[in-house]
C-alpha cells in the first residue's frame, strides 16, 4: 500500500519535481508489479491524493506439481493484482495477472524467467489484456527477489 496526500496539491505554487509519479508500462517487458503497473500506458503524475494498492502471490508450484507431467518442468505459478486511484480527474486503474515462472541457474547466479497474461481496465472503462515477458534475478545479499 502506498499512498499520500498533498497539502497544497491544488496550489500552483506545487512544484513539478515534487509531483508523485507513477511508471509507465512497456509493451512487452513484464516490470516489477510491486512498483509499477502492466498495462498503465504512458506515466502519469499528480499533485492531489493519491492510492496504490499491490499483491502478489507465489503459489510456488501448488497447483502443478499435482499433474503428473508437468510436475517435472517445475513452474511456479503467480497471481496477483494492483489498484491505482488518483483524485485528480476522479482516475482509476485496476489490473490482475496469472503468470508461470521457472528457476534456472547461471554459474551462482539464480535468475527467474516468466510468462504473464495481464488484464486490466481503465479510468475510461476500457478492458486490456497482453501476455508479458518478464525476468527477475535473486539477490544473494538480502536473499530474495525483486517480486
């Protein structure tokens, strides 16, 4: 949950640099979903209140690994969601993603590699969906990944 809410928001006298800004999308690239969102468009700011809400789940093979055969290709399944609300022109943007992953290790290094299906609507009412490509790596100081 991240969320704010400028004093003198509605104040031209708020400075541009002191906008809270939200990360655009990419087109193909599957960024990570605690941080931004799938299918936002282009970035956006504000300077009025502002409401962000992310989840994911790892489910780490749950569901899979009871099928016999694809049990061995060890995928991971992931779920997961976000809601971003903005004051400003009464905004809204929601979106959900089911996702697979798979581990795989390079010399030390351990790297996950994924395929998501994003769906989402818009402040207009408009439904999207896109498959996402996305890759993470594991961090060997604080032992976790990025999301």
């Amino acid at each position: 949950l991240h969320a704010g809410y400028f004093l003198y928001g509605d104040s031209a006298s708020t400075k541009f640099t002191n906008y809270q800004f939200f990360r655009g999308s990419d087109f193909l690239y599957y960024s990570n979903p605690l941080r931004s969102f799938q299918l936002l468009g282009p970035s956006i700011s504000t300077r009025m209140a502002f409401v962000q809400l992310t989840a994911v789940q790892h489910f780490d093979g749950f569901f899979l690994n009871k099928v016999p055969l694809i049990s061995k290709l060890k995928l991971k399944e992931v779920a997961g969601g976000g809601i971003l609300l903005l004051r400003q022109n009464n905004f809204n943007h929601q979106e959900v993603y089911l996702g697979l992953e798979k581990h795989f290790r390079i010399k030390e290094q351990l790297f996950k590699i994924g395929t998501y299906y994003v769906a989402g609507r818009n402040y207009k009412g408009q439904v999207q969906s896109a498959f996402k490509i996305g890759i993470d790596f594991f961090n060997l100081n604080t032992k976790t990944w990025s999301y």
